[in-house]
C-alpha cells in the first residue's frame, strides 16, 4: 500500500525513499495546534452531523455509509496500491465536492500533485467531483479570548484568478507507473547521482550510504563557497580549493572574497579596521549576551494571538557588569507565559548597554516589538531594549572574519565548535526544534520528569547565550593577535 507522501518523496529523491521506506519515524510538527482541526472545522463549515474517519479504516467503509450522511471527514479510498485520505467531502446528489486544507496563511503553491492523486482515486471509485475547495487560515483573525472557527478560516475555489479544480484537470498524474517504479528500484542497482537535496538544509541523512566511499572535503573546498551558482561547475574542472577559484565564475560577494583570502592566507581572513570600528560600539559596559526560544502555533491558542504566532517560552542571559563579573539568569516558562516572560526579562537585563544575540533583528528584537504590541504597557520599554541590540552575525554576513573550518557555514553553533571546546552534543538538548519539543512535552510529563526537561531547557538556551561571549571573545582576540 502506498501513500501520496511516498511518491512525493519518491519523486523528489529515489534513494530517500527507497531508505527511509522501512522507518518508523514519529512525525513531529514544527507547528503546534493543541485544538482538534476537524471539530473546527466542523463549527466553520455549520457541520453538524457527519461520517468521520478513522486510522486504517477499510477501504470500502465510505461506500457503507455514503447514503447516510451529507458530509465525510477524513474517508479513505484505494484504488490498487494507492491509498488516499481527503479531509473534507461534501455530498451533493450524484456529485462530491472536495475540501483540502492549507496549514497555514499565504499560499503560494498549491499542492497539486496530492489534489491530483486524490481526484484520480476517487474517480475511479466512481465517485464525481465537482467543485473543488481550499480552506486556509486568515491572517488577519485574532483570538478575542474566545476561538472562532467561523472568523479563524477563509475558503476559496480560487488560486491565483483560476478555478482549483480546472488546475487539477489540466494535467493527468499517472501514480501506477509511479509505484511500478518505486516496486522495481533498489539502491544496489541504481548508481548513486548528487542531487540540490543531498545538501539541502543540511547534509540528506542518507547521504553516507549513497557515497560511502567519498573522500572528505578539504575545510577550504571550493564546494564551500558560499552564494555561488558555479561552484559544482568549478569543481567539476578540477578545481578544488578556494585559493584557485576562478575570477570569472564569482559572483563577487564579500563573504567569497573573505573565504578564497583566508584560503591563500593559511587558514583565516580578517578585515581588521571595520572590525575594530564595530567592536568598539560594544565598549559600553554592562554587556549583555542573550537568547530566546519560542514555539509557533498553527492556531492562535492565547489571547491577542494571531495563526502562526509566537510564544516565547524562555530566555537566557549572561551580563559582564561594570567591574567585569559575569551574572547568569534563566527563564523557562509554562502555557502562556508570555508576560511572564516580558517582566522576567525587564528584572534580569540591566538596563543599559548594548546587548548582544545571533541575527537579532529576525529574532529576538522581531519578538520584543510583537511582545510589545501586545502589553502596550511595557512597550516603552521593550522598544528601549529593542534598539541597544546588536547582531553579532554581522562581522561573518559582512565578510569581515572568515576561517576556513567554518566550511561556508555561520551558524552560531558552527562558530562555537571552532573558538572553544564547548559542544552542542554534549547535551541532552541540542538544537532549538528539540527544545520546542521537548517544552511541549513538558506540561504533559509527570514532575520528576518535567523537572529534568527544565534543566535540560536552560543549559541548552544558556549554551546559546554563553556561546555568544565565546563568539565575542574569539573576535577581540582576533583583532588582539593581529596587531
């Protein structure tokens, strides 16, 4: 039995799907919805009485109960091997219409491949389609206080001035010969090709075993430059390290320009002047080094929340006061603890000096002003913290340092494993989509276990926040050894 998320990833790779066909992987959503989407929906669309799905489900059960109800949530159908499951049908004499959903705000593809798969399935159920509908959720909706389902989504038959349902019908999507591929596909057959997703967001968890026996890239790797569309195409006439990149192939950047310079200059490029000069806009003490995390939730849970919004669920922070002593101080939060976060905050930051964080301006000062927005009482003062911040990912975006065991890569994470011998993976918590996860699960757990979700929380954010001075420290000393 196959599903369309296995022709999709089939399709976007062969030999990921052919690895990962065995796992069983939980899936765990990057956005979270406590509430149960099919009852909202249920209240938008005046729903009141309806078949509804369940896991595995027989295949014909919809054709059991098809004369006993005027809508259908979540029915399965196959056909063959495939198996599909729609989220919405609604009954209309001999005709159905279809309802698919948009987990989220703006749309800017549709998913056709999946609203071509299910139509297909269905019609050769001898089910007719007519009206095809997307439902989504309004951006422009805020919980009152109060979830309303008949305010929180928007549904069109619409896309872009054209009918949904004219754009399924404009192209035929032939899923059997698709499986017969997927059935007669096996890696020891098949040579092993590079692809955009072997080192898309990341190195493809597979990629090991389709090139076992891959050398190991120099750090100075022509394939580590950064913002080149012609890096493979180098690479491919033979030329392997930055130092020898060819002029004509660059498109020119500064941060190119650091990485080929701390190629030929033994391993690091410093441009010393423009880092001095932004070193010393931090003089000022105290100085502050700080990090957020947050969880997105896909429906607006809280009050004065928005589809997609934020709640910031912790903080930590090191301050070097005037003397030059360290302070530690750590928020971890619970449900919303939004203003229980913004006061905590406005205790522990001293209130002057700069402040430091990693791309600051698309993450913690884009918080503080939505925090802000929504207890104008504090806002004063959140939008006074907002503009003492200074985002230390400039001297690496700006090509101001570069060092060639970053490998085009300056993440802060990446940036701590060089300028000291503090890790990521010495932790139970390691990166900020496993603390999102885990402060889910915390209100959930028992207290002993609750308890070492805490601590794990705080000695990853505070690693974060600490990694921030490291990052700092490294670059004084950089300017310091220079001279």
């Amino acid at each position: 039995m196959y599903h369309i998320s296995d022709i999709k990833r089939f399709l976007r790779c062969e030999r990921l799907y052919y690895y990962s066909k065995d796992e069983n992987n939980v899936f765990k959503p990057y956005l979270r919805s406590d509430e149960n989407f099919s009852d909202l929906l249920k209240k938008f669309l005046g729903i009141e009485e309806c078949y509804e799905g369940i896991r595995n489900d027989p295949a014909d059960r919809f054709f059991q109960e098809i004369d006993h109800f005027e809508w259908f949530i979540h029915p399965r159908f196959m056909d063959g091997q495939m198996r599909v499951n729609v989220p919405l049908m609604h009954k209309k004499g001999d005709l159905f219409d279809l309802y698919f959903v948009y987990y989220g705000t703006l749309i800017r593809e549709l998913d056709l491949l999946t609203y071509r798969i299910s139509v297909k399935v269905l019609e050769r159920q001898g089910i007719r389609v007519d009206d095809v509908y997307l439902i989504y959720l309004n951006e422009d909706y805020t919980n009152d206080g109060q979830l309303d389902p008949e305010k929180l989504f928007i549904c069109t038959d619409v896309f872009k001035k054209q009918r949904i349902r004219d754009l399924i019908r404009k192209e035929e999507v032939d899923y059997d010969a698709c499986i017969r591929q997927m059935e007669s596909f096996t890696a020891e057959n098949v040579p092993a090709t590079k692809c955009r997703f072997c080192k898309l967001n990341g190195l493809c968890d597979y990629y090991d075993r389709c090139f076992p026996d891959e050398e190991k890239e120099a750090d100075d790797s022509i394939l580590t430059l950064v913002s080149s569309q012609n890096k493979n195409r180098m690479y491919r006439q033979g030329i392997r390290s930055l130092k020898d990149a060819d002029p004509e192939l660059l498109e020119g950047n500064k941060v190119q320009y650091a990485q080929i310079m701390a190629s030929r200059n033994g391993g690091v490029f410093l441009d010393r002047y423009p880092l001095q000069q932004w070193l010393e806009k931090l003089s000022d003490r105290p100085i502050s080094f700080i990090d957020f995390e947050w969880d997105r939730y896909l429906i607006p849970a809280y009050e004065k929340m928005k589809p997609m919004d934020v709640v910031c669920f912790e903080f930590a922070l090191y301050y070097i006061d005037e003397e030059g002593h360290m302070e530690h101080r750590t928020f971890v939060g619970t449900e919303d603890c939004r203003r229980e976060f913004v006061e905590a905050l406005l205790q522990y930051l001293p209130e002057k000096g700069p402040i430091l964080a990693y791309n600051a301006q698309g993450a913690e000062c884009l918080r503080l002003i939505e925090l802000s927005q929504i207890y104008p009482e504090y806002e004063e003062r959140l939008l006074k913290i907002v503009d003492r911040f200074y985002d230390l990912s400039v001297p690496f975006t700006e090509g101001l340092v570069y060092d060639i065991r970053m490998q085009g890569n300056y993440t802060l994470k990446k940036l701590v494993d060089i300028c000291s011998n503090y890790s990521y993976s010495d932790l139970d918590i390691y990166d900020g989509m496993e603390a999102v996860f885990n402060w889910r699960d915390m209100n959930k757990s028992d207290p002993e276990v609750s308890d070492q979700i805490m601590e794990n929380l705080k000695e990853y954010c505070s690693l974060d926040a600490y990694g921030l001075f490291l990052v700092y420290r490294w670059l004084i000393q950089l300017i310091v050894e220079s001279k």
